[in-house]
C-alpha cells in the first residue's frame, strides 16, 4: 500500500538533484511515487540520517551537490503528538537550521509550512500572506511553521521560499486523523461519517500540489512565502455529502456539534499570479473519486477496527 522510499540515480545527468526530507511522510510518498523518473531523488530515512544532529547532517552532506533542498520533515502537529510540545519545537527548528545551513549559490531552498503559523484557533477567512506573524500561534507545531518561515524571511539567501499548507488530501495520509480520507474509509465500510464540528476548509488534491512544487522547482519565486489553496472554499458536511452521492450510498453524516468552527481559508491570489492563468485546480469530485478508487482499491490492507476508534 506505502511505496517503498528509496534513493534514486537516473542516468541523465540533466534531471535535477533533489534532497527530500520528510520523504516517509504523505507529501513525499507522493512525490517519490510519482516523480522518480523526472527528478534524482534522495529521501534518506531516520535510521539512515538523523536530521536533528548536525555533525550527521553535515557529514552526509559533504561532497555532495543538491539542486534542490525541500524540508517536508516535521514532528508534533497532530493530536497524537500532545506532550513533550518544547521538544518538538526545538526539533523542527533544529532539522531547518541543519538542512539550511547547506544552501548556497544556486541552490534552491523549498519548506514544507502549515496554516497553522497564522495561528489557530482564530478565524482564519482568506488570509493573505501579509498576516503572517500577526499573532503569534499557541500550539508548539504552529510556532515552529512560523519560526522557520520568519528565518526565511530574514535571510539574506533569496534562493528559499516557505509553502503554507492548508488543507490538502492525498493517498498514504493518516486516514484515522484526516477528514476527507477517514470520511471515504467510513462510507466504504457502510460506517457514518463523523463530524465534530463543521468547519469551511480549503483543501488541495496532491496532484495539483505536486505540480505546484514542481514549479517551485523550476521557476524562482518572487516573495519568501506563499499560501497553498485553491482559492474554492466548502463546509466539511459539503464534501461529505459529495462522498455520499459519489459513492450512491445513504451512510448517515453525524455532526457532534452545532457550533461552527473558525473559517481556516486562505487568499491564494499570490500563488495564482506565480502559478499562471494556464494552472488549473483538480474538481474537488474529481479529487474525490481519485482517492476512493484508490481506498477502494486498497480497501483490505486498512484497519477498520482502527477507523472506529474515536481520536
């Protein structure tokens, strides 16, 4: 079901080098799966490199030449990973420190951020880039998204840009923890899809942030940090009933609470201008359908005890 992450040596000398960090994680088991035979691509995994440690990071990176550095590693930022908050932030900002130290010349620098750096819980309804360190995010993930993007920021190095993530849905994610995935997963399994609160998101189908990277990759950014979304807003319930009409069942959508949560879109009028008129974003039923052939398809090697399990 998880394509295997290894480090690839195509024989064309013009692909361009990347090093991926965070490659076990959903954005670069994509990345891998799908662009292996356009990109060399080197993704070590934990046991082969240590990225907090920099004596590590620097020996690997010794007589070696990236043309891309794409910092994807993170650690904290799920409800699984409550405790131990300082830790986390100090190991988020090591593994950019350690990684960012390596950049130079022509090298291009590409982190992987998050929403959350405009500071969740607060009402976040099409917020632009300008916001950014407004207020200043409680939660330790969130603080070490916003750190890094600041450091970019102030760095004399204009080769880096920083990707605020929004929403995004993509095979290989945790299906327990994300909606769109855990709602598929539950439909599937004739099981209701459980909501707690409802809440407009803007989601991104990995194919179109793949291409999105992809122009990161080939073409130099203008400003030091972008939003990622598709401009398009839904209520959590909306994309749960196209996964229902989709689908053609009747599993009940149950809502926990009548309270609406805080709006969590952004403006995406600066990535647009980057990306170009030509960029078209994936349909959301057409991202849908995607994502359940691919549950459907792999229907078996999922824990559905576990998809029951309240998180």
């Amino acid at each position: 079901m998880k394509p295997k992450i290894v480090n690839w040596y195509p024989p064309d000398n013009m692909k361009k080098k990347i090093f991926f960090a965070g490659a076990s994680g959903t954005i670069g088991r994509n990345f891998f799966h799908r662009q292996k035979d356009k990109y060399t691509l080197l993704g070590p995994r934990r046991r082969e490199l240590e990225l907090t440690k920099k004596s590590d990071v620097d020996c690997y990176f010794k007589n070696k030449k990236f043309d891309i550095l794409i910092n994807g590693a993170s650690i904290g930022g799920s409800r699984k990973d409550l405790g131990n908050e300082q830790y986390y932030f100090d190991c988020n900002l090591r593994v950019f420190e350690n990684l960012f130290s390596h950049v130079s010349g022509q090298t291009k620098f590409i982190q992987l951020g998050s929403g959350a750096e405009y500071a969740r819980p607060f009402q976040q309804k099409n917020i632009t880039e300008d916001q950014l360190g407004k207020r200043v995010p409680s939660d330790i993930y969130g603080l070490s998204k916003l750190k890094i993007s600041q450091n970019i920021k102030s760095s004399s190095f204009k080769k880096a840009v920083s990707l605020h993530i929004f929403g995004l849905y993509a095979p290989y994610e945790d299906y327990q923890m994300r909606f769109i995935s855990n709602a598929i997963v539950r439909a599937l399994s004739k099981l209701p899809i459980i909501i707690n609160n409802d809440i407009k998101f803007d989601y991104v189908f990995i194919d179109d942030f793949i291409r999105i990277l992809d122009t990161f990759i080939h073409h130099d950014a203008e400003y030091s940090n972008y939003n990622i979304g598709t401009g398009r807003s839904l209520f959590l319930t909306e994309i749960a009933e196209e996964i229902k009409k989709i689908l053609g069942n009747q599993v009940e959508i149950i809502v926990k609470s009548k309270t609406l949560n805080y709006e969590y879109t952004c403006s995406n009028e600066r990535l647009s201008s980057f990306l170009g008129s030509q960029f078209q974003f994936t349909p959301l039923r057409t991202g849908l359908q995607k994502m359940i052939h691919y549950y459907s398809t792999n229907i078996n090697n999922l824990n559905i005890d576990w998809i029951k399990t309240p998180v």
